[in-house]
C-alpha cells in the first residue's frame, strides 16, 4: 500500500507541471505574426535624453521606439513599422531626435530558430538576424558604438565596444 501511494504521489506531481512552465523558452516552429518592441538594451548603461540618469533599456530614456514593430506574414513577407533615432552632436544639450514613421516591406526566412530579415531603407539593403524564442524574437548587436551620456564640458562620451540588444514580442 505505501509504495502505491508513493507512486500515486510520484504520478500526481509529474501531471502537473505543464508545458508552460519553462519560461516562454519553447522552440518556435513558425515565426508569423505581429512583434511589439519590448526592449532597446544598451551595454554599457546609457543616458539618451541627456537628463543626468543612465538606464540600459532606452525605452525608459525616449519615446522614439515605442510604436516600432514588425510582423513577419506566413508567406515569408515581412512589414516592419519603425522610428530611428539620431543625435545632435554639435550642440552641448545632447539633444535626440525621433525619424518619422516609416513603414518598410521586406522578405524573411526561417531556419532552426533564426529569422533571417531583408528589407530596404532609404535605397540601403538591410539584412539583419533575429534569434526566436517563446513570444519574442531578439536581435544582440555586439561591438557597437553606444553614446552614453555627456561629460562636464557638455560632450559626449561613447563606447566602441558596447553591445546592444533589441526584443520584441509577438502580440
């Protein structure tokens, strides 16, 4: 009697874990669908709107990014909806500045948990790679230049080797 009851108890608790208990880590097998910018993390810590205060995620800093999206259609195309950023380096007040809107086609492929995305911007062929995981697809941008905050004299310090990773997640 005390083994089934061990073996029942052994049974009970094997049941109730489910397949969502992993963390979102779960293998995606097709990527299709609308992806919501989540995250603009910089390494090291950065201040983009030149307030005194560093954060790695940028999207505490500006606004620029918060409607960026991209939705991969099941048929390979892709449509991304996108804000870049820029910033005035003459002036000593930091200052950045938000592209308009743009809405830009594109192709992509999917191959063992890589989206590997194409599409032109302003004449320019971009190719990038984004990594699929759960409900979100990242891009890691290493060895990067990140501009990190303004020194005492109102310049900018930048960091060449810094790293930058970009989420999104599926809607």
């Amino acid at each position: 009697m005390r083994n089934f009851l061990l073996t029942l108890v052994g049974v009970t608790f094997l049941m109730s874990c489910s397949g969502d208990d992993d963390g979102g880590s779960t293998t995606v097998t097709d990527p299709s669908g609308t992806y919501l910018q989540i995250s603009y993390i910089t390494n090291p810590a950065a201040d983009f709107n030149g307030d005194g205060t560093t954060s790695f995620n940028q999207l505490e800093e500006i606004v620029c990014f918060d409607t960026n999206q991209i939705n991969l259609l099941p048929d390979g195309a892709a449509l991304l909806v996108i804000k870049d950023i820029t910033f005035d380096l003459l002036t000593g007040a930091g200052t950045y500045i938000c592209s308009d809107e743009k809405v830009l086609t594109g192709t992509y492929t999917f191959n063992n948990g890589i989206v590997d995305l194409t599409y032109t911007d302003d004449g320019q062929t971009i190719n990038q790679q984004y990594t699929a995981a759960g409900s979100t697809i990242k891009r890691i941008i290493v060895d990067t230049p990140v501009i990190r905050t303004q020194n005492d004299n109102g310049d900018f310090v930048i960091n060449n080797n810094g790293q930058i990773e970009i989420v999104y997640r599926k809607e």
